[in-house]
C-alpha cells in the first residue's frame, strides 16, 4: 500500500473521534492491547511521560520533548490530533514520522486490524509505539487523546506522569462536573510511579491524592510555584518561575499564548522528578528547550501570529476555560478593531463559550469539513441570540479574506473556537 493508500485505509475503514464523536469511543483497552500483543508489546520497550488533562497537555507534551531534545536524548512525541499531516502525531527529535513507515505498518499488520476492528486512535496509539521501540528511543512522550482511565495511551507504566489543567469538555464521555473529570484524568496514575499535578486547582486535589495514595505514587504538587511573564516585541513571551517566593528560572520562550505560562510549573516539577531518576537536564538545556518549542517540536495553534498589520492569531482554544484565558490575551492586546473568525463543533458547550467572547468584535463564523463541525449558519443563529452579530462563511480561508477586507492594518484578526477550523487555514 502506498502512503495516500494507507490514510484513505486509516480515516475511511476504522472508526474515529474525528468524525464520528463519542461513537468511535471504545470504552475499555481490550483493542489496545490485542494489538499491541500481535507486535510483541512494544510499549514495554522504552521510557515514557505520559500526559493527561483538559487543557495544556498538548503544550507541555511539546515542552518537555524540547528540554529532552536540547539535552541530548533521542526523544519521540505522540500528541493528538494533527493540524496539517497525519505524520504529525508522531515525532522523533521533532521529526514527523516518514511517510514510509506509515504504509510499511498499515501493510505489515493490516491483517492483525482487520481481526481485531480497532478505533482510528487506537491503531495509530500502536504505530506510535512501534515506531518509538524501533527507534530504540531514550524517552517519548505521550499525550492521552481522550480522558486518561480509558484511553488507549493508559497501557504504558511511564517514569513520571502529569496531569494538567481541569476543565469542562467531553462532559458525555468523562462527566459533568470537575470533579468526575478529573477522577477519569487521574486514571493514568499508576502503582509507585511518581504524578504531577501541574494546576493549582486546591478542590481537586483530594481526587488525586485518594488516586496516587491508593496506588503508592508520589505526588508532586505545585502549589508552593508563581509565575509571571509579559508579551515581548519579537512575539516571544517572557517568563519567571518561582517557588516559595524564590527564583527559580527565568528565560522566554516561542510560545507566545498567555496560557502557556500556567504550564510551566508542571513541566518544572515533572523535569526534576526525571533529574531525580538520572536524566541529566541542565538549567541552559530547560531555558534553550523552553525557548525553542515550536522551532524543535512543530507545535503551532497557540497564540500563533501568522501575519502583521493586521496582525492574524490562530489559537485552537475550544472550550470554556481554553477560551477565557485566550479572551483574557485579547484584552490585554493592543489593537483598534477586533475581528473574530469562530467555528465550532456540535459536542461542545457553544452557548457558554460563546458568551464568554466580547460583544464589540466583529465576527466570521465559519465551519471545518469534519462532520461534526457545526454549520456555520447555525452557529450565526445562536451567536446572534448573544448579540454577537456577524456573516456565515462556508470555510475558515473564505472567512479570513473577507476579515482582512475589512481590517486595517492595526485591527487584531483571531481565530478560534476549533482545531479543526484552525487546522483548514491554508498558511498555519
């Protein structure tokens, strides 16, 4: 099978989130592991970090795959979804994986597949794996898809695990209340591995500690850490990280989103627990790795600048606390006219994170091509309920020209509201 051959196999034939939403969930690792038994439990044969949470794990999945690339350590990264390649799910030393290994795994287990019927993530959770233990990998990070107690990455015992922000979103499938979601989060906790929970959400922290004291893991908190930083002129965002009031790293960093700088302290904590177990991270390879994210890693979609005068942002902030911090950039962003380009998909929470949006922009609302995406046309009618009044565009590219027709050079363009959306423009 050739590459396009293998995608068109891997989106059309399994089942997935992408399109189908909560249908294409499997509700256990059954698949998962058969598959991995099949090609001789690869998972088994490398170091991890696996990661877990509502908001920020695909941003500090990067972050540390950064630090470690800086260090030395041949470092592979699974994160989920892609924006613009499938390849970019799984990466070595920032590197997407080959097109070429793509098909020769499709090929090799297709068979394997077929028997078991397995989800879209499910096999390329396998893949990733694979790919990593061939590699011979010293470390990879792994971000989960989905929840954490269910999710297909949860067959790993990694050295460390980090669980980020909580916040509301997949309230079918994990829960409705904080609470609940962070019970499902807590899952990937395993026995006498260390866990950083990297928010400081003090209500949550009883969910946890039952979780890691059950189960003998260490927990590691951050509460003791402060963080501030600013927006500098070359579209970099300073930071300074302290603990107990004392300093304990200052640099910048290519991620410019405010939200960013609430990572930092679980990517701290999680880098020392990796230092305690003898990986060798200086302060300079933290600072270079924290620095260079995006150049390293190929993350893109937060508070991502990609034109000036007027300056465009695309940010893939979708659900309510996602969406409050990126409001909160907005304001604190110099501009005379605010243009927002808004798509969402049907399992969201619209209403509420539409209200959190201001009233005083103009908007674009628009619609990505995966099935779930929300027509834009009924995303204008429950806008205009808010008194949020704009145009319905067909996709996010249509959208964008007409908001830099009427833009001038120092109005302020976003994008939000949907990876997907973000994943469609054309020059991301």
């Amino acid at each position: 099978m050739t590459y396009e051959e293998c995608l068109e196999y891997l989106y059309e034939r399994l089942p997935m989130f992408q399109r189908q939403g909560a249908a294409a969930i499997k509700k256990d690792l059954t698949n998962t592991v058969r598959l991995l038994e099949a090609m001789g439990n690869p998972h088994e044969q490398f170091q991890a970090v696996h990661i877990a949470g509502t908001n920020g794990k695909g941003t500090s999945a990067h972050a540390l795959a950064a630090v470690l690339q800086q260090a030395g350590y041949k470092t592979g990264l699974y994160t989920s979804p892609h924006l613009k390649s499938f390849t970019e799910r799984i990466r070595l030393n920032g590197h997407e994986i080959p097109q070429a290994d793509v098909a020769a795994f499709v090929s090799q287990h297709r068979r394997v597949i077929e028997g078991i019927n397995p989800s879209f993530f499910e096999v390329t959770v396998a893949m990733a794996f694979e790919f990593f233990a061939k590699q011979e990998v010293d470390i990879a990070i792994i971000e989960t898809g989905l929840g954490g107690r269910l999710d297909s990455t949860n067959v790993i015992t990694p050295l460390v695990s980090l669980i980020t922000m909580i916040g509301y979103d997949h309230a079918d499938l994990l829960g409705d209340t904080l609470e609940q979601i962070a019970a499902e989060k807590a899952g990937i906790i395993k026995q006498g591995v260390p866990v950083v929970i990297g928010a400081d959400q003090p209500e949550l922290l009883p969910v946890f500690s039952r979780v890691a004291e059950a189960k003998g893991a260490p927990l590691h908190g951050v509460g003791a850490y402060s963080i501030r930083g600013k927006s500098l002129v070359n579209g970099r965002r300073s930071f300074e990280l302290s603990k107990n009031g004392e300093g304990v790293l200052k640099g910048d960093s290519d991620i410019a989103a405010d939200y960013f700088l609430k990572n930092i302290p679980g990517i701290w904590e999680t880098l020392q627990v990796l230092k305690a177990q003898g990986f060798v991270l200086s302060e300079t390879d933290i600072k270079a790795g924290l620095g260079s994210i995006a150049t390293t890693t190929g993350l893109k979609g937060r508070w991502q600048v990609l034109e000036s005068a007027p300056a465009v942002v695309a940010d893939v902030s979708h659900n309510e606390a996602g969406v409050s911090t990126l409001v909160q950039q907005i304001a604190s962003t110099q501009f005379e006219q605010l243009h927002l380009i808004l798509g969402m998909v049907r399992d969201k929470e619209i209403g509420k994170v539409m209200a959190l949006l201001p009233a005083n922009a103009s908007y674009y609302f628009t619609q990505s091509s995966v099935p779930r995406s929300l027509p834009a046309a009924d995303l204008k009618r429950l806008a205009a309920d808010l008194n949020k009044v704009g145009e319905a565009f067909t996709n996010v590219n249509e959208a964008l020209i007409s908001a830099k027709k009427n833009a001038t050079e120092n109005d302020l363009i976003v994008v939000c509201g949907s990876t997907f959306v973000v994943a469609e423009i054309d020059h991301l």
